[in-house]
C-alpha cells in the first residue's frame, strides 16, 4: 500500500510539474524582439507634449503615397480637435485644426481617419469619434475642406468608434467597433456595412461576445488568397492573450474567437502589409513576461503564422512608454519605398505630457538586426 501511495504521489507530482512548465512556457517570450526606440533619428514629433496631452492617434495615406493626416484628441479620452497634414509621406507637418468645423471640438474619445470611395466613384475622407452618438465630419476634396454631418445616432453608442474599416469584396465597406455589454461579457464588438461610401450604415450586429472576457478594438486583415478575413481584438481584462476569430464569408459570420499567438497580446492592433506578404502590427504591448511589456511594439509574421497561431518572426520595439501602459494606439503607413510610419501617442520625455510622434523603419533595417541578434 505504501509502494502505491509513493507512486501516486510520485506522478501526481510529475503530471503538476509538467503541467507548471506547459502553462509557464505558454506565458513566456517565444519571439525575438528587435529594439529601435532609442534611434531619435527615426522619430518624427506631429504634436509635442509639453504643455498639452496629446492622445489617441490614428492616420491616413493617401492615394498618392505622400499625403497624410492624422487626428487625435486633448487629455485621455478628452475631446477631438487637432488634425494634421503632411505633403511629404509624413516627414513634416502642418495643423490644420482651423479647417474643422466649430463643432468638431465637441466631439469626444479617440477620433479615427477613414477614406471610402462609394459606388459612383466618390471619395469622402470621415473621421468619426465615439461620442455622443458616434459623430463625424467629412471632406470631399481631398481633406480641404471640412462640414459636420449628422452624428450616427444611439443605435451605434459605443465605447470607442470604428476602430476598423476594411473594404469588402462587393465594393462596400465594413466598420467594427466595441461597446458595452448587456449581457455576460463585459464588452463586446459590432459590425456595420455601408455600401454608399460611409454616409449610410446598416443596422449593428454583433459579431464577438466572448462570455468572461472583454473583447474589444477589434482589426480585421485580408488573407493572402483574400478569401479569409482574421479580425484580432483586444482582451481589455488582460487575462491572458488577445483574441482572433476568423470569416470565409465577408463578416456574415465569424468563428468562436480564440487566443492568439502571444506575440500578438497587445491593445488597439493596426498594421500594414509589407511587398514581400509580412504583416507588421502595432499595439501597446501586453503579452504576460514581456520585456517590453507596456511599450509601443510591432509583430513581423506572416498571414500563416496568425491563422495557425505560430509564434512569427520577431518583435520591434519602436518607441519606449515613459508612462507605463498609457500609449500604443496606432496609425501605421506603408510608403512606396518600403518606409513604415508607425504614429501613436506616447510620454516620450519623462518630465513632459504625451506627444504625437512617428517613427520610421523598413523591414529591410529590422531584418539585418534581428540577423545581428542571432549571431550573439
């Protein structure tokens, strides 16, 4: 009996030891990460923080590969009002706040740039905010101009506007946002089509609820064959991972969302695709271990990599958070010559309010560090 009792207890304690370094790998870095933060040389200030909070960024490229504009708001959460352009891929800039409506300074939380081209051909730039009621303003040529136009209405309160707007086959375009929940989870994320360039949107539905977790900021990606469509979302409990869920029906339905990679835990995901099929995703850095936890990172990988949640290639730490977690939602541009312009609002000083800054990097630069990094 005692020989049993032993054994028992023996694989007992083998089962527990494995189990403790399955889940203690499972929530450890398994991805390199290529630091360029301290390279100021990169760095591009679209709004300074010394005296103003600067927060909550997000861009625009346009057609021509050269103009830019960006949008923000004053203080965490606080009212819309700056905008920005640049004539040169984002390497200086111009304020244009005295363009806007009156109004617009009224308008609150996170403001999000969009351009959407309608049926008949016409482009509309919006740039919508969260509150109240979703507002949103709108240029119809080419961002020289600017009206006020009816606020969305309560059938799209929200905690945070379009976080995401991809086009979709058809030609229309699908927005996803988060908002609270009514039922067990405690946020939750809808979609919403327009099919007339962004002045008309359908009804929301929701297309995550995930029961003990808050699903959030969701962004959605395109898979190469552009018969997929991935959506990464925020877990604003920060629990564990962030979640992904995945459509091969244009949104009409989503998979039951599941964690990511671990190097894809972050807030607020927005990327680019670069020339040779990679994805680059930034977001504030919330991966459980990280050594860059809180900062301003990118994940490099492939579509491949996310769909069958492999690791990727490796991490960049593009800008470091005097502030702890307050920075990290992005704008992200990729230029002709391979150029990226990763924007976000970040302490950059210690002894400053945030800023709004770019940084600037190829894949190529990145690439030759990672290379350097493996040979030490």
């Amino acid at each position: 009996m005692t020989k049993n009792i032993n054994r028992t207890c023996l694989l007992f304690g083998v089962v527990m030891l494995t189990l403790s370094v399955c889940v203690s790998a499972e929530d450890s870095p398994n991805i390199q990460t290529v630091d360029i933060s301290n390279e100021r040389d990169r760095h591009v200030i679209i709004a300074d923080g010394k005296k103003v909070y600067q927060g909550h960024p997000t861009t625009l490229l346009m057609p021509d590969g050269k103009t830019m504009f960006a949008v923000w708001g004053l203080g965490h959460g606080g009212p819309s009002g700056p905008m920005a352009r640049s004539n040169d891929g984002g390497q200086t800039w111009t304020r244009i706040d005295d363009r806007l409506p009156k109004g617009y300074s009224k308008h609150r939380n996170c403001p999000s740039i969009y351009r959407m081209v309608d049926r008949n051909g016409k482009e509309r730039i919006w740039v919508y905010s969260a509150r109240p009621d979703m507002p949103r303003i709108v240029s119809e040529d080419g961002g020289e101009t600017w009206k006020e136009m009816d606020a969305l209405g309560e059938d799209y309160r929200c905690v945070m506007t379009f976080s995401s707007v991809i086009q979709m086959k058809d030609g229309s375009y699908m927005g996803m946002y988060h908002r609270r929940s009514k039922g067990k989870a405690p946020l939750e994320v809808l979609q919403t089509i327009t099919k007339d360039g962004g002045v008309t949107w359908s009804k929301p539905e929701v297309a995550a609820s995930v029961e003990g977790k808050a699903a959030c900021e969701p962004f959605v990606l395109r898979s190469p064959d552009g018969k997929e469509l991935c959506c990464l979302m925020r877990e604003n409990r920060h629990m564990g991972r962030s979640l992904m869920m995945f459509s091969q029906n244009e949104g009409k339905s989503w998979s039951k969302p599941v964690d990511t990679p671990w190097g894809l835990t972050g807030d607020r995901h927005y990327g680019v695709q670069a020339k040779d099929g990679r994805w680059v995703i930034a977001f504030r850095d919330k991966a459980k271990k990280s050594p860059t936890a809180n900062h301003f990172v990118a994940w490099v990988g492939t579509y491949d990599d996310i769909r069958n949640n492999k690791p990727g290639q490796y991490r960049i730490k593009i800008l470091h958070s005097h502030a702890g977690w307050d920075c990290g939602y992005p704008g992200m541009e990729l230029l002709a010559d391979g150029t990226i312009v990763a924007t976000t609002y970040i302490r950059y000083n210690p002894d400053e309010k945030h800023s709004v800054i770019s940084a600037r990097f190829k894949l190529e630069e990145t690439d030759k560090k990672l290379a350097e990094l493996k040979k030490k």
